[in-house]
C-alpha cells in the first residue's frame, strides 16, 4: 500500500499542532488529535525502507558461533566431570602409571613382607580405631559446645530488643541488596550513557 | 513453518539450521535497531552479530513464554548501551554521501529507488532523511523508543521489559519523542506546500 507520504506528513503535523492548542481545553480533542497524530505518524514510518544488515549477515553470525556448536545440552555435574579434557588424561595417566607399576608388583610384596609382619598390622589397626574414637569424642565435645552457646543466644534474642535490633539489620540489608541491584541495573540504562551528538 | 519457540528448542538440540533461521528471522530488527542507535552502520553489523552470539551462548536461559523478539531487543539494547559506554559515540552523518564512509551510510540504505516516478521518488528519499535526521537528533532513550514503538511495532509493555522503565516512562518518552520530531521536521521546511512544491 503506497500513502502519499506528504498526506500523512501533513496529517501528523497538523494534529501535532491541534494537540497542543486543545492540551488545555478540551481533555476529549486532545486525545483525538493524539490518536490521528499517532496514526499518521505510523503511516509515515510504513514509508520508511527497511534498514537490513549486508547480505550474508546471518552466515557470518554462524561462523561466529560456530565453534560452540553444538549447543551445550543438559548434562549433570558428573556428566560434564567424565566428558572434561583433564579427567581423560587423569585416567589414561592412571592406568598407564598402574600397568608399568604391576611390573614390580611382586618384588614390592617380598620386601613388604619381610618389612611387616602381622603383629605390626593389627596394632596399627587398633591405634588407627583408638585414633579414630578419639576424634569422634571431640568432634561430639565440639559440638556440644555449639548447641549450647547456640541455645543461649536463643534465649537472649528472644527479648524484644534483641528481636528490633534483629529486625533492623535485616531491613539494612535488604535496603542495601536492593540499592545496589538498582545500580547495577540502571549501569545498563540511556542516563549512564553519554548522548549521541 | 516452525515457530520461534521450536526453532529456539531445535537449536538447543545442537541444530545449526535452526539457529541460522533465527538469525534470518531477526537480522532486520536487531540491525534495525542497533544501527539508529549507534549511527555507524558498519559498527552496528558487528554489534549485531556480537548480541545473537550471545543470544546463542545464553539460549537456555530464554523463557519461552516471552515474545523471542523482546528477548532479543533486549540482547541487542544491552550490546548497544555497552558499546556507546566503552567508546565515545562515534556518529556519522546522515548527510553523508554513500563514498563518504565506504559503507554507503545510513541515508544510502534509505535512499529506496524502488518507487514508482522520480519525483515522488525524490521526494520519498528526501523525507526518509528527514525523518531519520530528525529521530537521530532525539535523546537515545526518546529514540530507542521510538524505534521499537513505531518501527518495529513493539507494544509498550514490551518496550518496558526492554528497556526496564516504568510504563509511564515510557509513555511520557514517546509523547515527547514525538513532539520532539514535529519539531524538528517543521523546522527543516517539512509540512508546508512550500516544500512540497520545493521538492517536486
């Protein structure tokens, strides 16, 4: 459809002018020259040539893209540990390392054996549970002591004090998680970037 | 044809054509876009093509319930902002011949010689200038607006999600805009039978 575009140039205009002599007349005038204005100017757009990228755009985006391809699928975390470069080569290392060690496998047992005798395996097994027990009763020790000084401050901001001093170091943080958001977001809006021209 | 949002599943799957089709289906747009915001129309290829390569790196993360071409405005307003952030804007000028900056700038894309008589041609080419003299002249949010508004049909709320204003920001932006190229076009001689008849 071809509008003369000088119609809807002078269509826009005039309503553009109609506009703001009704602005503080006539609420109802106002919005009509608003709506024939806003019409005439999207006829007027209509006009306007498509501005497209040179030909061959979208195959130079692919070569771009191009070594990413495929497009990562969903894999788990172990998926991707199995799939990654440096757990094949920690495998292949492994192996390798395992298969040249079997080579002296048997002069190694001959000389633990005479190294270690049964008596020094099972005395190293007892200490190895006595060790293990007693860090076990520390660690239960230690958490004792978490649980009670835990139940104390329970009890203590418990107070209504406690509770608005509690209260307003939440709000703090909230205010300044919610500051700083904004400030990261606006980083990205047209008043951080200096004007065209 | 398949849907943006199939072509958006398959090229997830790995499939390159799906993704090639997208870039086809959005090129105009997003270099639409782009190349009114930065005024260089050989930077705006590159910016361009830098925000569907992240459109593609961060392709899981579109929501599938949201237009695609918002998503994608949205990739390219960010390219864009970033890129007149790193630089001082670098413009050129509409008036430019297309010999002037090697590309055939801005006013040479617009100069459409597809019409049917010279005259009107002429006159066609001479008011497309204008009007993109003048929307160049416009603060960048004005113009951003006004581009996704009036030239790619972009609704108000999908300008908001765009550019993260409030509706009536974004209202009042475009109200002004619009003002603002009345204004600029009137005094460029536009919208009198003198011009008319200058040009014809």
């Amino acid at each position: 459809m071809h509008t003369d575009p000088h119609d809807s140039l002078t269509r826009w205009l005039a309503a553009e002018r109609d506009d703001r002599a009704d602005s503080e007349a006539d609420p109802m005038a106002e919005r009509l020259a608003e709506e024939i204005a806003e019409a005439a100017l999207l006829e007027l757009f209509e006009l306007l040539p498509p501005l497209s990228p040179p030909a061959g755009f979208a195959d130079r985006v692919m070569m771009r893209v191009e070594g990413t391809f495929p497009a990562p699928a969903p894999v788990s975390w172990l998926g991707r540990l199995v799939c990654s470069l440096g757990f094949r080569v920690a495998v292949a290392s492994g192996v390798a390392a395992s298969t040249v060690a079997l080579l002296w496998l048997p002069e190694l047992l001959l000389v633990l054996g005479r190294l270690v005798t049964l008596g020094d395996v099972v005395g190293l097994g007892t200490a190895s549970v006595v060790d293990l027990g007693r860090w076990l009763t520390l660690a239960a020790r230690i958490g004792e002591w978490f649980f009670t000084v835990g139940g104390a401050l329970a009890v203590s901001l418990m107070s209504p004090a406690a509770v608005k001093v509690t209260a307003a170091c939440l709000a703090i943080s909230g205010i300044s998680f919610v500051a700083l958001r904004d400030l990261m977001t606006r980083d990205r809006s047209w008043s951080h970037v200096d004007p065209v021209q | 044809m398949k849907t943006d949002a199939e072509l958006v599943a398959s090229a997830l799957t790995g499939s390159q054509d799906a993704f090639r089709e997208l870039v086809v289906r959005f090129e105009r747009p997003v270099y639409s876009l782009i190349v009114r915001m930065v005024q260089d129309s050989a930077m705006a290829e590159d910016l361009a093509q830098e925000a569907f390569v992240k459109a593609y790196r961060s392709l899981r993360s579109y929501d599938a319930s949201r237009k695609l071409s918002s998503w994608l405005f949205k990739i390219a307003h960010n390219t864009a902002i970033d890129h007149l952030r790193r630089s001082s804007p670098d413009t050129v000028s509409l008036d430019a011949s297309p010999d002037e900056d090697g590309r055939g700038g801005l006013a040479a894309v617009l100069a459409d010689g597809s019409v049917e008589n010279p005259a009107a041609a002429a006159e066609r080419r001479d008011m497309a200038r204008a009007l993109e003299r003048a929307i160049s002249r416009l603060r960048p949010e004005y113009r951003e607006s006004v581009v996704l508004f009036y030239i790619e049909g972009a609704s108000y709320q999908e300008i908001c999600d765009v550019t993260k204003l409030p509706l009536g920001t974004v209202k009042t932006n475009l109200h002004r805009a619009r003002k603002e190229l009345a204004q600029e076009m009137t005094a460029q001689g536009w919208g009198t039978e003198t011009r008319r008849s200058d040009g014809s």
